[in-house]
C-alpha cells in the first residue's frame, strides 16, 4: 500500500514539474508575445484629464524591449469593474523596431470621468494584455457651472521641463492629426513656431481654432511676433487680437514666466468687451457683466444618463420590432401548463418515468421552437437606418460633423459603416454591452459590428466632410434693450439645404423663429413672429425626455417626423454645449455674434457608405456664425 501510495504521489509531482517546465519553455520560446511590450507613459487627453461626453486622444508611449521586430494589430478595450470587456475594441496597428519606443494615438470616448478602466491587448486571440487606468480626479468646475477651460502650452519634446508651470504642458508631436480629436482642448499657449507638424497636423490645429478655440501668441525669444507659413499665415495678422472663424487669437507681451491663469482670463474678458464696444448695440448691453451662479447645482442632481447615449436610444423608438406581446403571455402560460400540472397528469396515466420524460422533452424542444420562431420574426418592419447631425462650418466647404446613428436589421450579418471625409472617429458610446466587431478610427476608419435579425446597433461618429458652400450674409440690424432683436435681415448667398424644417436665430438668452422673404431675386431670412426665452428650453434637459421609452414594451408606434422635431431643442442645447439645468441658467451668450441655426432632412452627401440593405433618414442641425455689423463712423459723413 506505501509503496503504491509513494508511486502515485511521484507521478503527480513529475507531472507537475513538466507543466512548469512547458510554461517556462513556451516563455523562452515567444519572449517577443510575452515581455516585448511595456507602455512607458500615458496622456489622457491634453491636459492629462479624461473629459466626459468627449472622444479624446489617449497618447501611449509605447516600448520594444526585444531584439526581435513587434508587427502587431492592437486592440484597446473598455473594462468593467470586474474586468470584462465592453463596448467595441479600438484597432490599431503598431510597429515597433527592436530596443526602439514609440507614441501611439488610440481616440476613446469618455462616459464617465470617474471610471475610466481599459486594456491594450495584442497577440494571438488577443490574449495579452496591459491594464490603462486614468486617475479618478474629476474636472475642475467654472464659476458656470460647466467645465473649466482646458488649456495647454504646446511644447516640443524636448522642452517639456520649461518654465511656465502655471498650465499644462503637451507635446506638440502629440497634437492628432484631425479636428475631431481635439473636441476637449479649448485654449492654447503658443511661443514659438512647431517645426515638425506635418500638413495634417498644420489644418488640424487651424480648424480647431476656426471652430472656436482661443489661442495666446507670445513672442518670440528675441521679441518679435512669431512668423507662420503656410496654411497657418492667417496667424501672422498684425494685431494685438483678431478672430478667424469662430476662434479668438490675442498677441500677449513678455514670455512664460509673466502670464497665469487669472491674467489670461482677464485678458480674454478685456479683449471681448472691446470687441463688443465697435459693435452696433445699446451702451447698457456693452457694460452688461455675467452674473454670479448662487444656485450651481440647481436640478442638476436629478440628472442621469449620457446625452450622447440618450440622442441614441432617442433614435432607436424610431423603429422597434413589435413582437406580438398577446400570442407570446398564451404561449408562456400554456407552456407552464404544460410543465405542471401537465407533466404530473400524464406520468400519472402512463405510470413509467421514460414517457413522462419524453414527454418533458418533447414539450421543451416545442415551445422553445415557438418561441424562436415568434420572437425573431418582425411584423412590417424594414431595415432601416435613422441619423442625427449636427454640422459646424469650417473653411472651404467643410464642416466637422458629429453624428448618432441607429441601424435596425431584418437580417442578421456583419455589417460595415464608413463615412467619406477625414478624421473619422467611432464610438458605440455605452459601456454596458460587449459588442461583436470593431472600430478603426483615423484615416480609412470605420465600424463593424453584427447585429443579429430584427435589432439594431446604436453608434456615434465624428468626421470632418465636404457640403456645398453656406454663405449668409448679415446686412441689417436693430438691437433693443434687454438685448431684444426688433430688425434682422441675412441675405443668403447660396441655395439653403432642401427639406428645411426650421430656421432660427439665437442672440443672448432668447431665439427668434426666422422666415424667408424675396426681394428683387434675393433670398433674405427675417425676423417671424415668435420669440423664445432660452429659459423655456429647461425642461428639455430632463433626462426622461432621451430616456423615457427605454424599459417599455409594446408602446404605440411614433411618428419619425415627431421624434426628430422633438429633438430639434436638444441639439441646439448640444451644440452649446449646455447639458445641465445650471448652465443653462447661467448661459449669457456672446452679444457680437448671433447663431444660426437651419434644421433639415439629412442630405444625400452625410449618408452612411454601408452593406446594410436599407432606407436612410435623418436630421442634420446646421449652425453658423454672424458677427454683427460695427458701428458707423459718422465723422466720415460730412
């Protein structure tokens, strides 16, 4: 018996030993699978913060510490709590020659600030992996209410330890490559001219600040004004401030050491009141301050959900698969019947346990077949693909797009989506579900996804595309106390969008319905007859209006026309950048400039390059820009 005893126990240690022995073999054998890749350093967006609502760029210092070359295709994935992957894997490919390190720009989307868990996994099956995790600090707040400004210097590699601690510092060679990316950068510092920018990286840096950034020249070190070429020319204007586009540059004196943030701040406020002080408005409007925020949080603590994800489940009440709720509760009842006392009864008239199991069986497989057969089938519906846009102008034709899109199969496949333009960015935007597919962004981007028969895939995109010239012209204009428009009058110079559903006019805290009107062959957009308080929009910002159809069953069909119209506010809200009841409250607006905005049916040019077999409708928001008329020199008349 010892003997026997000893024998079996040996042969369970050797055994143990050969598995260790294989493990440290396979390790030896693929060293390059195993150890050869470290992530040195990582940035979370620009400021090193993940901004909420936002795709960022996620810069990964990357390391090849092998003699053997690393020519690998690398997935980011989002992580759970406990580790499980959800949404759709981030692709990209690396390569990494041997003891060589390299930046590497992967561009996530942000739900929540707080909870920021990831993973880069490469190898076969992907089953290598490094764990990301940002720091859970949450995003310093303005007196608004909003989120604080994110502000960087631009600094080359190697004059990351200058001086200028008052803000942020960012690597130039960083800087991505396409607008999209940099939807959370909002001010930059710039005292020299970046010398390793690529064309790409040149118009993306222009467009970012034709949208709306504001960006602080300094001089140079001998003193003078920093000279571009180029397609960054524009910044050579010699004034002490000037816009482009949308953005704001201001001319600062002295070097790093003499600016902070207050003094930055002070600077943006004195440069827009002179702005406003050369424009054709009441003095009272000119020296009108913001007022303080007394109530920051008021409703805001009511608030749940992601507004991205909300315009998404929005879309999806557009086309649900009506399941015929009555036949499936008689089926599940009459299946229970079945179960017990059905099973009891007949077991008791047969007496013999293999019959009732047959019996069991028989009745499992059946009802499991109805139901499949029930529940996958639709009644009516088709395939369809339902977007919502909202498109900001850029120069020479273009616009930076951000897009929702609901795509609602009958047929179960893998499907692609592709937009044509430059810089696409995709997200699914949820971080509940594990999604079968994956994301290419950048240049040939695009989404795949299955999507099983009768359901739908929810994703969101953003892209910079091409669209016929929009060319308004603002030619008159009377501005009343309280900042209350009494004359507006914009020739448009080029043909509006077809299927336009609304056109507004948004200046200080209230919006003015326009209409159009034609005068010797010109098209003009005047004032019409209703005027809406910002204010009245509060109520929009309840969560229940994205989410309140998401746990129901069975409802009434929606009309489309009703839903995008209903949606309508909300973008308006989106694009300024307004989600919460506080912001909103405290919302002033800029008093030079009045938006506007055209509502229309989505256009042949925004539609989605896609295998899905189906129809595509939708709603693009088209925003713009009009500075008001200066005021008129009247010494010049004599």
């Amino acid at each position: 018996m010892i003997p026997h005893l000893f024998i079996k126990n040996l042969n369970r240690l050797i055994k143990r030993q050969l598995f260790s022995v294989g493990c440290l073999g396979l390790l030896l054998c693929f060293p390059s699978f195993t150890f050869a890749l470290e992530i040195e350093e990582v940035i979370w967006g620009f400021n090193n913060q993940s901004t909420q609502g936002k795709c960022i760029p996620l810069s990964l210092l990357l390391s090849n510490n092998t003699p053997e070359v690393f020519d690998e295709l690398m997935q980011l994935n989002r992580q759970q709590y406990n580790g499980s992957k959800v949404g759709a894997p981030l692709f990209r490919a690396v390569y990494l020659a041997p003891f060589s390190s390299k930046w590497v720009q992967f561009y996530p989307y942000i739900i929540d600030q707080g909870q920021n868990n990831w993973s880069l996994n490469w190898g076969p099956r992907f089953i290598y992996s490094r764990k990301i995790s940002s720091r859970s600090n949450a995003s310093t707040m303005d007196e608004n209410g909003g989120r604080d400004s994110s502000r960087i210097i631009l600094t080359g590699m190697d004059a990351l330890s200058r001086s200028g601690r008052h803000f942020k510092q960012f690597p130039e060679e960083l800087f991505p490559p396409f607008v999209t990316a940099a939807d959370s950068l909002d001010e930059v510092i710039l005292d020299h001219v970046p010398k390793r920018w690529e064309a790409a990286r040149r118009g993306a840096f222009m467009d970012w600040l034709y949208q709306g950034g504001v960006l602080h020249l300094l001089p140079d070190s001998s003193g003078d004004n920093l000279v571009f070429s180029d397609t960054m020319n524009e910044l050579n204007a010699p004034f002490e401030h000037f816009r482009i586009g949308s953005g704001l540059v201001i001319r600062h004196q002295g070097d790093l050491k003499q600016i902070d943030k207050e003094k930055i701040k002070l600077e943006i406020e004195k440069v827009r009141a002179t702005q406003l002080s050369s424009i054709d408005i009441p003095e009272s409007l000119q020296k009108r301050k913001k007022k303080p925020n007394t109530n920051n949080q008021t409703n805001d603590d009511y608030r749940y959900g992601d507004t991205n994800a909300g315009f998404l489940q929005k879309l999806s009440d557009i086309t649900r698969p009506e399941h015929n709720w009555e036949l499936i509760y008689v089926m599940t009842i009459l299946y229970i019947f079945m179960i017990y006392p059905g099973c009891y009864l007949y077991n008791k008239r047969q007496k013999g346990y293999r019959s009732s199991l047959l019996f069991l069986l028989i009745s499992v497989a059946l009802f499991s077949t109805i139901f499949w057969t029930i529940g996958k089938r639709g009644y009516g519906e088709t395939t369809t693909m339902n977007s919502l846009i909202i498109a900001q102008p850029l120069q020479d034709g273009q616009y930076d797009l951000t897009g929702w899109v609901n795509s609602f199969v009958t047929d179960g496949a893998e499907y692609q989506f592709s937009l044509t333009g430059d810089g696409p960015i995709y997200s699914t935007a949820q971080e509940t579900e594990k999604i079968k597919g994956g994301i290419i962004n950048g240049v040939e981007g695009k989404f795949i996804a299955d999507i099983p028969p009768f359901s739908d895939r929810r994703f969101m995109y953003r892209i910079k595309s091409k669209y016929k010239l929009q060319d308004f012209e603002l030619i008159d204009q009377k501005i009343g106390t309280n900042s209350i428009l009494e004359i507006i009058k914009i020739r448009v110079n080029s043909a509006l969008p077809e299927n336009t559903k609304r056109i507004q006019a948004l200046y200080g805290r209230a919006l003015y319905d326009l209409k159009q009107s034609q005068e010797a062959g010109s098209l003009f957009l005047v004032l019409g007859n209703q005027r809406t308080p910002l204010s009245a929009w509060n109520s929009k910002l309840d969560s229940d209006e994205l989410y309140g159809r998401q746990f129901g069953y069975g409802e009434e069909e929606q009309d489309p026309s009703k839903i995008y119209d209903s949606l309508y506010e909300r973008l308006v809200l989106k694009n300024l950048n307004i989600e919460k009841p506080s912001q909103l409250n405290q919302y002033q607006g800029d008093l030079s400039h009045l938006q506007l905005f055209i509502y229309c049916d989505l256009p042949d040019e925004f539609k989605l390059k896609t295998n899905v077999q189906g129809s595509q409708q939708g709603r693009v928001l088209f925003t713009n820009q009009l500075a008001l008329l200066e005021k008129k020199d009247n010494s010049k008349n004599d």
